[in-house]
C-alpha cells in the first residue's frame, strides 16, 4: 500500500511531504503485517492470544474464571465448550477431564 496515493495533488512535488510519507508507509506496512498476523493466529484457539480466547469466551457465553486467569486453562474451556457433543463416551470424558487437569 502506498500513502503517496492517499496524499492531495498540492503535495505532490513537496520533498518535505515525499519523505514523511515513505517514512509513515515503512512503519504503516510493519503495523500492518503484524495486525494481519495477530488477525490470522487469533482464527485458531491454539494460537490465539488472550485477546482472541477473550473473543471467543463472549461469543460461546464463558466467563472468565477469577482463579485460572492462564491462558492454556482458558483455551482448555473454549474448546471443551466447542467439542462437547450429544453421545458422550467414558474415553472422551477421561481424556478432557485429563487435558484440563494438566492446564491448572
């Protein structure tokens, strides 16, 4: 993306106004890049940050837990939230009750 384009006609031959833009459009695209990043991790629970897993708890109705405020702990609670299905099996249970056992 290019802030030159952005900028009116009367700056166009400005030195001044060139070099601040092409300054401003290198710090933009780091910005940029990052937020896309942050955007893109934050898709996927295993990789979001406590502001992705904050998404989530609101969309899925959780509230966050005063005495597990960790993260892998809130992950744990957005995905067992996720996969919880009708016929339920003593296998799947162990194996959840375990992964959240681990995230304490």
């Amino acid at each position: 993306m290019k802030l030159t384009d952005y900028v009116p006609k009367l700056y166009e031959n400005n030195i001044e106004m060139k070099n601040l833009t092409q300054s401003e459009e290198d710090e933009f695209e780091i910005y940029l890049k990052f937020d896309i990043d942050e955007a893109f991790l934050n898709q996927f629970i295993k990789s979001a940050d406590k502001n992705g897993i904050k998404q989530y708890e609101e969309i899925l109705d959780l509230k966050p837990d005063a005495n597990f405020d960790n993260l892998d702990y809130r992950r744990a609670r957005v995905v067992t939230k996720l996969i919880t299905r009708a016929p339920l099996s003593v296998r799947w249970l162990e194996q959840s009750l375990t992964s959240l056992v681990r995230c304490k």
